[in-house]
C-alpha cells in the first residue's frame, strides 16, 4: 500500500500553526537542513578559494588547473540551491548561521581570486603575443637560424603549385 503523500505546502503550514505566528516566513524542518547545507557549502567554497589565491601568490600555478573541476562544481551546487535559500535571507533562522557573514567573506573572496586569475591571462595573453611577434618580425614569417634556415621548418618535402599553364 502506498504511503500517504506530503507536500510541502502542508508542512509550511503545520509549521506557521505550531509556531502560532501568523505572517512572515517560517522554517520547516527542510528549509532549516537547507540553510545548514548551504552555510557548509558556503564554508568549503571559502576555503577553496583561499587556497587558490595562497597558491597563485606562492607561485603554484598548478594549483589553478588542479582544483578547476573541484571549485566549478562546488559552485554550481551553490548556484542551484540559491533559490532555496533567497526567500529566508532576513529570516532569523539564516541569521543565527551566519550566512551573511559567510556571503560577504565568499564575495570578497571571489573577488579577489578573479582579480588574480584575470591578471594571469593578460599575462599569458601578452607573451603570446610577444611570442607571434618574435616569431613573425619583418615579415620573414618565421625565426631563421644562424644558416639561414627557418626554425621549426617541416621535415618533409614541401609541395610546390605550379600557377602557369
């Protein structure tokens, strides 16, 4: 026999009944569970990021490549169960959490390891361009070595076309 279903608009409802408040929002069983999982998460994204931007000022650049997959799917949870959280940001029960205190430590947080990971690709993007230039000055099309002949040239035997008929 199947079970008796529960939705969630009876559970708030029970909620508001037993509590005897009228208006206002108030936390179920769920939303309260929601809110601890969310300030966990919370937590570990700070985390993370500070050991991204600990690794990039120590010079570990590897470190950003090795915990990319890591931090885009803990952020991705994050923005997924956002909804869920929204409605209680006033609500006493995200207060006592210290949710906000975690919100404002992962905005700044984040936005200093964007400043950090967007000055490392300018970098990168200027040596490459000092590289096509070194590579391409005077039009030569490429880097000759002391014999004349052109660095990196293929191996193989290149094909000529003929244009005339």
């Amino acid at each position: 026999m199947l079970a008796k279903r529960k939705f969630r608009f009876s559970d708030r409802s029970d909620a508001r009944r037993d509590s005897g408040q009228q208006q206002g929002l108030v936390l179920t069983a769920e939303d309260a569970a929601n809110i601890d999982a969310f300030a966990i998460k919370l937590q570990e994204a700070i985390d993370l990021l500070t050991k991204e931007v600990t690794a990039i000022g120590e010079g570990r650049l590897n470190v950003v490549s090795d915990i990319f997959s890591e931090k885009a799917a803990l952020l991705k949870w994050l923005e997924l169960k956002l909804p869920l959280i929204e409605p209680f940001m006033n609500h006493e029960g995200t207060k006592t959490r210290g949710l906000p205190d975690l919100l404002m430590k992962l905005k700044g947080i984040a936005n200093e390891d964007g400043a950090l990971l967007s000055r490392m690709s300018t970098a990168a993007g200027t040596i490459v361009r000092e590289m096509e230039k070194a590579m391409n000055r005077n039009n030569l099309h490429g880097t000759y070595g002391k014999t004349g002949e052109k660095v990196g040239k293929p191996l193989g035997p290149e094909v000529h076309l003929d244009r005339e008929l």
